[in-house]
C-alpha cells in the first residue's frame, strides 16, 4: 500500500522491549518480568520470548532515520534473545537469588516449545551492536529495584 502510494515505508520491529525504565510506573514488558521475581506466578509457560533492550530499540531508529537508503522491515533484537521462559527463570534465579523464582513449567506434559527464526541481519549490516539478553534482563530487575516496583526480599533464616 505504501508503494502504490508512492511512500517510503520504515519500520522497526522491536519484540518485548526491557531494560532500564524512563517512566515511574510499570509497563507489559516490565510486568511481564515482575511476576516471576513478586511470587505472584507459580509456573512459566512453555512459550518462547523474545527481547531487545530499550537503548538497542532506540538505536536502530536512529540508525534507520540517519540512513537515506532504508526501506522495509528491519528486525529488532539480538540474535540469541529468543529464549523459552524456563532460561528467562533461571537467568533471573542466577542474577536475583533473593527471589522467588518459579522453577515449573505451567505444561509439563507438552514438548518444549521450539524457536522459531527471526533475522536481525538488516541492522547489523547498518552497524548496529545488539545487546545479551542476559544484560537485557538484569537491566531491568536493577531499574525495578530502583524505581521501587521490586523490593529485596528479606533474607530467610536457615
């Protein structure tokens, strides 16, 4: 439609955008995270995520703004940021002991559900550096704390 209109089309397409909050209250994306460190959810879902970090997100704009030559669809996260929630758990449970992580899937008896391929080549190709999920999650628990929306635990006597 774009075309026939004789209309230059971009568009980014972030997945689940985390990281460090601007605003004081919660958002989807950081809600999403906050139930698994709260206790409010005993399970995860047997259900791959995908991330980008909310800098990276701003980043390939800016990039595709500042490149006369873009058109299309440009793919939005690092590579290796479609992960299953059960590594989602345990990136969290590694990072942020101090929380109630789930560690059960909500459907055992199903297989695991697989990836699926997304290609961010575009944006790398205009040069743009994607980061880890791993940072990506950390990031937003450490802007979490801060804001006040996830508060430490007390410590458990043994």
């Amino acid at each position: 439609m774009a075309k026939e209109k004789g209309v230059d089309l971009v568009v980014v397409i972030p997945p689940l955008v985390i990281g460090s909050l601007l605003q004081p209250t919660l958002n989807g994306s950081s809600t999403h995270i906050v139930k698994y460190l709260n206790g409010s959810v005993k399970t995860y879902a047997n259900a791959i995520q995908v991330y980008v970090h909310v800098k990276d997100t701003a980043l390939g704009h800016i990039l595709i703004y500042e490149t006369p030559s873009t058109l299309g669809r440009y793919i939005c996260t690092e590579g290796n940021c479609m992960i299953h929630r059960s590594e989602v758990v345990e990136i969290l449970a590694k990072f942020f002991p101090e929380y109630p992580t789930s560690s059960k899937c909500s459907e055992e008896m199903k297989p695991r559900a697989k990836s699926y391929k997304l290609s961010n080549q575009r944006l790398k190709e205009l040069g743009m550096e994607f980061t880890l999920v791993t940072q990506c999650l950390y990031d937003i628990v450490r802007s979490l704390q801060e804001k006040g929306h996830l508060s430490v635990p007390l410590q458990r006597n043994p």
